[in-house]
C-alpha cells in the first residue's frame, strides 16, 4: 500500500476536499510538479490548468483551478485557488462563448484594462481545454 498524506483544496466559496491522497500533480508557475508523501517543503504558485489527484491505487479526481498557491510539507499539501471546480462540472459550450466576449473585450480594451482582459483569456482558455480532457 503507498504512502498517503492529507490534501486540502480552498476557494474563497468553500472547502472542496480535504482528504488522504497517494499523489496530487499540480499546473506549477514554473511547470508541472507531483507530491508524494514526504515531499521536501515548498511553496509554488500555480497557474490555470487541471489538479489531477490520486486518491488510492483504482481512484481519482480531477479539478480546474484558475490560479492560487500551493504550500507542501512533509505530511501535507495544501492549495489555495482563486477558483476550482470539478473537471465533470466545466460546460464546454459556456465556456467557449465567454472566451470568445473576452477576447472581443481584449481587442477592445485601452492600456489599462489589457492586462486583466489578457488575464481572463488565459484562464478561459486553460478552462475550455480542461472542459475538453
């Protein structure tokens, strides 16, 4: 049997998961990373893209997060996420056409709006592709 540790996922909505996992791999700022029990401390951000938990051996779950933080220890990893939300619940059609406003926006926007439309695209984007998974 492997070696489990405690994961936790937070949104500012709720507390999604809070359980014993084998491994959770994680859409890392600066690429993908695993943690496995006993990992070395670290704390990364993690930018848009699909947390892929491994519960045990035959289970899994899959979770978009928009953005957040992840902070590991030796016995647990916790992830703070501005937004995240069950790979299942992602509606593929819905999202497309908001990407499809935001980039309208995007072409739209004065320099000081660009940076954040630019923001929503990409987040829109890594979000209709996880919707495709």
């Amino acid at each position: 049997m492997a070696q489990t540790f405690h994961l936790e996922l937070v949104s500012p909505a709720a507390r999604m998961f809070a359980e014993q996992v084998e491994r959770v791999s994680i859409p890392g700022a600066d690429g993908d990373f695993s943690v496995l029990a006993g990992h070395c401390p670290l704390v990364s951000m993690i930018r848009p893209g699909v947390l892929d938990l491994m519960l045990n051996a035959s289970k899994s779950q899959r979770y978009f997060i928009a953005g957040g933080y992840a902070n590991v220890t030796g016995d647990q990893c916790s992830i703070l996420a501005e937004f995240l939300c069950p790979l299942e619940d992602l509606q593929r059609d819905a999202i497309a056409e908001k990407l499809q406003l935001a980039k309208e926006e995007l072409a739209q926007a004065d320099d000081g709006a660009r940076q954040a439309k630019a923001h929503d695209v990409l987040v829109l984007e890594a979000k209709l592709h996880a919707a495709q998974l």
